[in-house]
C-alpha cells in the first residue's frame, strides 16, 4: 500500500513539473539587437507575459516608411509575419503557450520576435 501511495505521489509531481515545463518559452528577442521590452533578459522568467516596443527613428527624414513587429519561426529574420506596423511606434504584449509565443489575443505562434523596418519602396527588413 505504502508503495501504492509512493508511486502515486511521484507520478503527481512529475505530472505538475512536465505541465509546468511545456508552458515554458525562451527569451523572445535577439539579445543582439536593440528592443525595448518590460522586463530584462535577467528579471525574465520562462512563462510571463512580456511586451514589446519598437520605433521609428528615421520618421521624418526618409529612412524608413514605417516601423512594425514581427514573428518570426525558425531560423533567420527573412522569413516573417507582420503584427503590428505605425509610423512611428509599436507595443504589443505576447504570452507563452506551449513552448512557443503568442500575440495576447491572437492563437498564431511564433518562436521569436524583431523589430522590422519598411523602406521607402515598401520592402520590410529585420535589423
């Protein structure tokens, strides 16, 4: 009986760890490229809410039409879905569920996300 309850009980705490472990996502932003968000890669823990903010700092003088957020899945920044564009600036907030990222209020996934740029001819680029 007493095994009976042992294996019970360790089956619960796996069962908990294994659901707690599939809501978890990664750091959703190059680290290497300037985005603004509202927490820190440090503070950040693998389940919370984040949100992001990207400008237009070339508005006004002809660099960039406008600014927007992407998602991105898989490797590479060529490849993207627009989320959000403006002129001049962009916030969104985005939740974890099961292991990858979604736009608070859409179901679309992404694994990651960049600020993208759109050029005056109307290409948009990742930087």
């Amino acid at each position: 009986m007493k095994g009976v309850l042992l294996l019970s009980a360790l089956l619960i705490i796996l069962a908990v760890y294994s659901n707690a472990q599939n809501d978890c996502c990664a750091w959703p932003v190059s680290p290497y490229v300037t985005v603004a968000t509202n927490i820190t890669i440090q503070q950040f823990n693998c389940s919370q809410p984040i949100s992001i903010s990207c400008q237009n700092s070339g508005y006004g003088i002809g660099l960039f039409e406008k600014v927007g957020i992407a998602g991105i899945n898989g490797q590479g920044t060529t490849n993207f879905t627009i989320l959000a564009e403006d002129e001049r600036e962009v916030t969104k907030s985005f939740a974890c569920r099961h292991h990858q990222w979604s736009m608070v209020g859409e179901t679309n996934k992404y694994d990651r996300f960049a600020c993208i740029f759109q050029k005056p001819k109307g290409d948009w680029v990742a930087l």
